[in-house]
C-alpha cells in the first residue's frame, strides 16, 4: 500500500510540473502503453486486459484529439486532428472486431507519433538551453562584482 501512494504522489508530481509538451508526450505513452495491453489481452485471451487496454487507450486518444490548439497553426492542428481521430477508429473497430491488424496499425501510429514528439522534446530542451546560454552570453560582463572565483558560477535549469 505504501508503495501505491509512493507512486501515486510521484505521478501527482510529475503531472503538475510538466510542460504541456511533456504531458502530450505522456498521454502518448499511456495510448501506446494500453493499446500493447489490449493485444496481449488478444494474444492470451484475457478480456479483461482486451477491454481495460483498448477503453483505456481510447479515452486517451480521445483526450489527444481534444486538447489540440488550432491558434499556432490551423491547418496543422486539423491535419493532427485528423491522424487521431482516424486512430481512435482503428482502436474502435479492432476492439469490435477483434482485429489485430487494425489494432498493429493503430500502435504503429501511435508509436509514430510517440517517437515524434520525443524528438520535438529534445529539441525543444535544446534550443531552451541555447536561449539561456545566448542570455547568459549577451549579458553585461559584471565579473568585477563577483569576488574571485565566482564568476565562472553558472546555474542551469
């Protein structure tokens, strides 16, 4: 029990503290995460795993699809739309079916997109230290306030 409210907490922190690209990419990991518990539950034959996975995997699509802010870029916002709401179906008429290739087809995606924003996280962690290093260049050289040694000090977020 102490172990759950360890974990608990930490996923409580982790979700107040991440960036909203970083809780895409969660909510990326769940869909994949649940739509591989719903193809063992197919493999094995566990129903429950069949339908906690693809429900699971399903409301976190759908809670994909709902968050998208079209204000940046429109027509990009519609063309992501479009790719989830397109896997939500495959994940629904796998489940109905019983379809593994519809299912493979919907992971594959999902695993796509999951690989996508990994690399726009680090990229965007990248460019967020170069902004901090170009300040850090940019600013006025005050090492004369410092006393000696000190003014190599650097703090990094």
């Amino acid at each position: 029990m102490n172990d759950t409210n360890t974990a608990n907490a930490y996923l409580k922190t982790k979700v107040m503290t991440a960036s909203p690209e970083e809780l895409r990419m969660m909510l990326l990991d769940g869909a994949v995460r649940f739509a591989h518990m719903a193809k063992v539950g197919m493999e094995t034959k566990d129903y429950e795993k069949i339908y906690e996975g693809f429900k699971s995997s399903r409301e976190i699509v759908l809670e994909l699809i709902n968050t998208i802010n079209p204000d940046p870029d429109p027509k990009l916002a519609e063309t992501v739309r479009g790719l989830y709401v397109f896997i939500f179906g495959e994940l629904a008429k796998a489940s109905l079916n019983k379809d593994m290739e519809r299912l493979d087809k919907a992971i594959e995606l999902l695993e796509y997109e999951q690989e996508t924003w990994s690399k726009l996280l680090v990229q965007l962690a990248e460019d967020r230290q170069a902004g901090i290093e170009h300040s850090q260049a940019a600013a006025p050289d005050r090492s004369g306030d410092q006393p000696t040694g000190l003014s190599s000090l650097s703090i990094q977020a």
